[in-house]
C-alpha cells in the first residue's frame, strides 16, 4: 500500500476504500434529513461510520444522547479542523450533549512537551475558534485531561475509567494495533478510551449512546477503546458510534499540517495573507498554459481551491457542479476559479474574525467546570 495511516502519521494519497477494508469501517446508512442537509454528509466527507444507526435511532426517537470528540492542541486552528468543529456544532444543534476533551496529556507524551503553552492554545486557538462558529456552553462540557473537573466525583470516575481499562487490552493488542509502542502511546490510548466512555458513567449521563465524530486517523483508537468497553463487565456501556471524515489536502497538495504554515489557511490568517496563501500555494488541477487549458480542461479533483469550495464554501450542490463542470471543460480558468475561492474565504474569514472578538469574552463560560 502506497499510504499510510495511523494517529501518529498520515502520508501518501489515501485511498478511502481500501482504508474502510482494512480498518472495518462501513459506508454511511441512509441518513435522517437533518444529516443530510449537511454538505459534509451529503458530499461523502464524512465518509465512513461504525454502529452509527444507534445515533440515527436516537435522534429518530427524541431519545438523549452524547457528541464526543477529542483535539491534540498543537498550533493553529486551521480549516483542516474545521471539519470536525462543523459536525460539533451539528449535533448540538441536534440537541447531543457535547463533550469535548483536550488531549494535553497525550500532546505533552507525544511532542509537544509544553503544558502551559498546550493549554493557552486550547483556549485562544481552539476553543475560541469554536465558539465563534458557533459552538455554545449550555449542553457543552469542555475539559482538559489533566484536569477532568473541580468536582472529585466526576474527575475520579474518569481518571478510575482510564486506570481500570488497562486490564483489558493486552501488549499484543495494543502492538497489532499501534505498531511500535511507548508507554505514552498506550496511556494516550487509554485516555481516550475514557473520553469516550466515561460520559456513560453514572457520575455523567449515565447509559447513553455516543457519537464520536473524528478524522480516519483515529480509528485504531476506536478500535481498542471499543474492545475494552466490551470486555469491561464493572459497566454496562452502550457501544460507541463513530463518524469518519476524509482529510483535507493542503495548499500545496501534501498534508494540510500546523507544522507547515504555507500548507494551511488558518482561522486567523487575515485576508491579505490568506489570499496570498491561494494565489502563491493553493496547487492547481489547471492546464500549463491558458491554450492547453481550454483544450483540454482542468481537473477539479486535484485541484485545491476546487477541493475547499466542496468542503467549506459553496454549500449549492447546483452552483458547484457548476463550478465543477466549467473547470473540467476549459470555461473556467485557474485564476477565475481561485477568484471565485477568494470572494468566498474572504467573507467567511470578515465574519468569523468579527466572531472571535465576541468568542473571546465568552471563553470563561467553558471553563467552568
Ligand atoms: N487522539 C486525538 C487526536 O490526536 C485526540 C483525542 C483525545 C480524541 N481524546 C479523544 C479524539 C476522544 C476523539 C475522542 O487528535
């Protein structure tokens, strides 16, 4: 295989179906219309899913349930995370409780040897982000793993989650699955295993079905953490559903990586660079020369200001074929279809930097717990 994917690397161009019969993830199901007025469902984004009828019952039947998901704090918030913060903002708009984890101890394991530094990048780069696309306290537990809660009852349920779960997976598991290990890693693993579980402790919510919405990188994490809900006989879990999205392609057609700023647009690039950003890196399906061009047409599906109108910014099915259709005859010209980008970003980038002023007064009402 040609790619490579793993929570701790994604490279090489990945291909999605071989991904879901390696890892066992199934196509999405016919989806309520709720999902389904979701471009990001509706254009195959999110691409993949395990036990997710659970969620789809739930909402079919106004029964509770729980969003959770997870973020390691490493640079910039760019547009490659927004992907999950839309679907967050989704489900609690669908009346999910939200519980979102800050893994500063699996980023402190793993590179990023910093606390402080992690943690003021939660809140000034994540959560603020979030708030300003949308995301609202009421219903939304926001917490670091290094400090599950004030309240001794919940952070020892969580952390005696966590320590208990070791039990139950073996090395070899954890090799077959992870190859080459650390002890961070399967603490990092263990970790999540209780993110993801622990809202279904009596301390929590109880028994409640749980939407994990998450990159394809993460399955691994999903696997064990299934496993050991399974074979942990002390609680009586519901299974966890899982969502996975298809990674973004960077500017410059690698990985879209905070690690690399001329690979990202982040959410508080200013216009100016931004647009610099897509003229300069953003990586063209287009012909050499604008002769070639209309002969032979471009290619939208390598093309990247094409790729961020599909995920982002042109929500009209119709207009993007559009969009689509003139590129791939030749109508459309690289420059114009980066135009047409540019307007978009620039309107979302105004608003959303207007939003962050206003989130950042409301950050606080998070950390309240
Ligand atoms: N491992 C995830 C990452 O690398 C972060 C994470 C921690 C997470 N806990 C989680 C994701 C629980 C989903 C659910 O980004």
């Amino acid at each position: 295989m040609n790619f490579k994917v793993t929570p701790w690397e994604v490279k090489g161009k990945i291909d999605y179906d071989k991904l879901m019969n390696e890892f066992g993830i199934k196509p999405l199901p016919k989806l309520p219309k709720q999902f389904e007025e979701n471009h990001l469902f509706r254009r195959n984004i999110i691409f993949g899913q395990r036990d997710f009828s659970r969620i789809i019952d739930a909402i079919n039947n106004k029964q509770k349930f729980v969003m959770m998901t997870g973020l390691m704090p490493s640079g910039k918030f760019h547009l490659g995370h927004k992907i999950v913060a839309d679907q967050i903002i989704l489900y609690q708009s669908l009346g999910a409780k939200i519980y979102l984890a800050v893994a500063d101890i699996e980023a402190y394991n793993s590179r990023h040897p910093n606390m402080k530094e992690l943690q003021e990048t939660a809140i000034k780069e994540y959560l603020t982000n979030y708030i300003a696309l949308g995301l609202k306290p009421k219903n939304c537990d926001f917490y670091f793993q290094s400090k599950r809660s004030k309240d001794a009852k919940k952070a020892n349920a969580y952390y005696k989650l966590a320590g208990l779960f070791a039990r139950h997976a073996t090395f070899n598991e954890f090799r077959a699955i992870y190859g080459e290990l650390s002890p961070g890693k399967i603490m990092a693993s263990l970790y999540q295993a209780s993110d993801m579980f622990h809202p279904q402790l009596e301390e929590f919510e109880g028994q409640t079905p749980t939407a994990v919405p998450v990159g394809a990188d993460q399955d691994p994490h999903l696997r064990i953490a299934r496993d050991l809900g399974t074979r942990m006989k002390l609680y009586n879990f519901i299974q966890l559903s899982s969502t996975y999205n298809k990674f973004i392609q960077g500017l410059r057609n690698d990985k879209m990586s905070s690690s690399d700023p001329t690979s990202y647009i982040a959410l508080t690039d200013s216009i100016e660079e931004a647009t610099k950003k897509v003229k300069k890196y953003a990586f063209s399906g287009g012909q050499p020369t604008i002769d070639e061009h209309r002969k032979k047409g471009g290619n939208p599906n390598i093309d990247v200001s094409y790729q961020l109108l599909k995920v982002f910014f042109e929500p009209d099915d119709k207009k993007l074929k559009k969009i689509h259709d003139d590129y791939k005859s030749g109508k459309l010209l690289t420059s114009e279809l980066k135009s047409i980008l540019i307007e978009k970003l620039t309107n979302f980038l105004k608003k959303h930097h207007e939003n962050r002023r206003k989130a950042e007064k409301e950050v606080d009402k998070f950390l309240q717990n």
